[in-house]
C-alpha cells in the first residue's frame, strides 16, 4: 500500500507541522482484532512502545475521562486504552499474556451468538458475518476460532470489561424492527446470562459511520452505558459516551505507520464521520 510505503518521510513531516500546534488533551481507544502467533512479538513490542511512550489508561479510566476526570500523571500525553474486536481465541491466551506482563486492563467486545457455535459452524459464520463474506470459511486461516465462555470469564475475573459486539456480527443499518434490537440488547443479555452483568459497553460491528444510524444508537444506549465506533480520534470530556472513537491499528502496518496513527496524522481525514457520529440523535 502506498500510504504504508510512505510512512516514515510522513511521519517526520507530521512531527514537523505539531511542534508548535497546541497539544489536544486527550485520549485514544486503539483497537486490535485477531493476533496470530506471527505477529505476537511485534504486538508486545508495540504496546510496550505504547506504554513507554503515550501510557496506558484502563476502561474505568477512560469512562471517568468521559465523565470529565481525567486521570492524573499524563500531561502532554495521549495515553491509550487498548480494544479487542470479535472475540478471537488469540485474545483469551496469548494476547490476555501480554495484557498481564504489561499490568493492562482493556475491553474485548464478542460476538455472544457466534461463540456459542462451534466447529465448521463457527468458522463459516467468522467467514460470513465478521468477514462480511469477502473470505470463504474453508480460506480462512487455521488458527481462526473464538474464545470460549470459560475464556471470556477469565479474561473479565482478570479485571478486563467483556463489551458486546453485537449478537451475530451483522451490519446495523441492515437490520431493523425485532432484528435490530435482537442484535442489539439480545447480545448482551446473552453475556449477562454467561459471565453476570451489567454489560455496559457496546461496539457496532464494522465500526464505520455506514455501520450506525439514530434507531439503533437509541437501542444501544437504553441497554449500555458507552458505545464505541470504529471512527478515528481522540476522546476527552467532550466526547458523547455514544461516540467514542477508535484507532483501529494494522499489526502487518510499518512501525512509523502505526505511529502516524498513534499521533493523530489521520484524524483530520475522518473529521467528516466524527460530525456525523456527534449528530446521530439517540
Ligand atoms: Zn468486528
């Protein structure tokens, strides 16, 4: 990809233009999905980047800086809290690994209706509904399954928030009537039933403005507390609990890629979808 060929001289020339721009305080939600084996040492390498140079923030961190307290000790920073999309097994053991060796505590939104298929089922619906039919099942990579509920319980009695990522991964704005709020409520219901509750936060499947409208954003906030989007930014005080963005970070991207995204060279470009996320009425 272009964009990714050229990421250092843009990275350099982004640093050149922030030296003297106001500081934004802030924070960003970086979102992960699937972490095969292969790309397991540059993703440790890169939270513990993260972590050294931005800081880590946990998801009662985040939802107080969405209340209007931010915490203290990151001044001229914008620390990062870590996201997980779709429940893959890689998120419950190697990735929850290094979630622990670096003292993180993050959001994992599942899939509550997929993880209870199993086998050839569960695969053809990975390929069907969270790959949106762009992969056949039988293409998909061999390792690709989801956690289980005795994963996801460890992962939240280790002291990280289970979220709901809809029921059956379906694109939101395709769904209405009972299909919609099936999708939406009954998703985390079912982690209710399995892990205990509440479930307070939310985050529509696809993540792009096109994957969400005011009918469901008004079933999403009479069931949780925060929903959170796929659309780039930062988050501070300001931000709608029903608007939060995500930086959605490419493991097989270059190192000054994911820097680029890290601070903030990307934001002005969906500054149109953040408009438009801020004025869905709910
Ligand atoms: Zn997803």
């Amino acid at each position: 990809m272009l964009r990714y060929h050229l990421s250092a001289p843009w990275l350099l020339a982004h640093r050149a233009t922030r030296i003297f721009a106001p500081k934004a305080h802030g924070f960003r939600i970086l979102l992960f999905h699937d972490v095969p084996a292969e790309n397991l040492t540059a993703f440790e390498f890169f939270l513990a980047y993260v972590k050294n140079a931005h800081g880590l923030i946990t998801p009662d961190q985040a939802a107080a800086w969405l209340a209007g307290a931010p915490p203290e000790g990151f001044d001229g920073r914008t620390p990062c809290l870590l996201s997980f999309d779709d429940g893959f097994h890689s998120n419950g053991e190697a990735v929850s690994g290094c979630l622990d060796r670096l003292g993180a505590k993050a959001l994992f939104f599942v899939n509550s209706g997929l993880m209870d298929l199993s086998g050839e089922n569960q695969r053809a619906a990975i390929a069907a509904n969270i790959f949106d039919g762009r992969i056949k099942a039988k293409a998909l990579a061999p390792h690709l399954r989801l956690m289980s509920w005795d994963d996801a319980a460890r992962l939240k009695s280790s002291g990280h928030i289970i979220g709901a990522h809809g029921l059956t991964h379906r694109r939101l704005t395709k769904l209405g009537g009972a299909d919609l709020e099936r999708e939406i409520a009954v998703a985390g219901e079912r982690i209710e039933a399995c892990l205990g509750g509440p479930v307070d936060w939310y985050a529509y499947a696809f993540g792009d403005i096109g994957g969400i409208s005011a009918e469901a954003l008004k079933l999403i906030s009479a069931k949780y507390r925060y929903c959170r989007s796929g659309v780039r930014g930062l988050n501070d005080a300001n931000t709608g609990p029903f608007a939060v963005r995500a930086d959605m970070i490419d493991l097989a991207a270059p190192e000054s890629y994911r820097k680029l995204v890290l601070e903030g060279a990307l934001d002005r470009r969906y500054a149109d979808a953040r408009a438009r996320l801020d004025s869905l009425e709910y």
